[in-house]
C-alpha cells in the first residue's frame, strides 16, 4: 500500500497548480540514471495525472540533446524547448521538454525539465514504477494514488 494520500484528477484544479514533491523520483534510460531527486515540482491539472519537473541539477544532462526548433506553446506555462535523450547509439526524440522562460505563474519551472515517462526504461516515485499516461500529447505520471480515468486515451483529446 502507498504512503501518499489518494488523489483524484478531477479534484484538481484548472488552471493547473504547480506544487513541490519532496519523495524521491527516478528515471532510468538504456541502462543509464538520467535523473534522481527529492526536489522535484509536480503540475497538478484537472483530468491529468501528475507531470513531474526535474531540477537540471539532478539530471545527467550529458544525456541530453537541444532539439532545432519544434517548441510547443502551453497556454499556463509558456512556451517549451525540447532535447532528445541521446545514450550511445539509442535516441529517444524530443522525450524531454523546459521552459527556459515561464510565465510568472509558473516561474518555480526555470531550471527544471519534465519528459515522457513512457519513452524512459523505467521512472519511479518512491520506489513505484510509473505508468505513463494514454496518448503521445501528455508526460502524465500514473501511481497507484493517482485515480481517474485520465485525459490522454482514444476519445478524450476533447474533455
């Protein structure tokens, strides 16, 4: 059983809320950590499962790669760069994202990054391997006191 509290997406709010994680998060690509740290932030938004942003300074950004160009604009956040995960000869294309300027709302996002769980080997919060969150769009993160149903699967771009 799990040490967090139960939360339900729908409990919370739009426009989202950006909030400390002090557990201890994890991500593991081609056999290589990428990131580990206790001072992660989550983005807490209606009918999303959590998306987790990283410190920089608890990522090997020698993994990471800038993406040219491709950013993407979030209506909360601002406007993201992506890098890709390069580990030996694997890729994984535009897995992770930052918002190097974010909006003053989301000011606490500088220096952070988040990425696709699903594209990683494995992600962990406190020990519970993540599932990613339906879909290509959203980097949401599923743990066992995460419920739903989740925006993100077939049919539910439109909620």
């Amino acid at each position: 059983m799990s040490e967090h509290p139960v939360e339900s997406v729908w409990d919370y709010p739009r426009p989202p809320a950006l909030v400390p994680f002090a557990g201890l998060v994890e991500v593991d690509v081609a056999g290589q950590s990428l990131a580990r740290t206790t001072s992660a932030l989550r983005v807490l938004e209606t009918s999303h499962p959590p998306t987790y942003y990283l410190p920089l300074a608890d990522v090997d950004t020698s993994l990471l790669r800038p993406v040219d160009g491709g950013r993407t604009i979030c209506e909360f956040k601002g406007v993201a760069s992506y890098f890709d995960v390069v580990v030996g000869d694997r890729v994984i294309s535009r897995a992770v994202w930052t918002y190097p300027d974010p909006t003053p709302a989301f000011a606490d996002l500088r220096g952070h990054v988040s990425l696709m769980p699903g594209l990683m080997d494995e992600c962990r919060v406190d020990g519970e391997v993540v599932v990613a969150q339906e879909g290509d769009f959203y980097g949401g993160w599923v743990t066992s006191w995460i419920t739903g149903p989740f925006k993100g699967g077939p049919g539910t771009r439109g909620w």
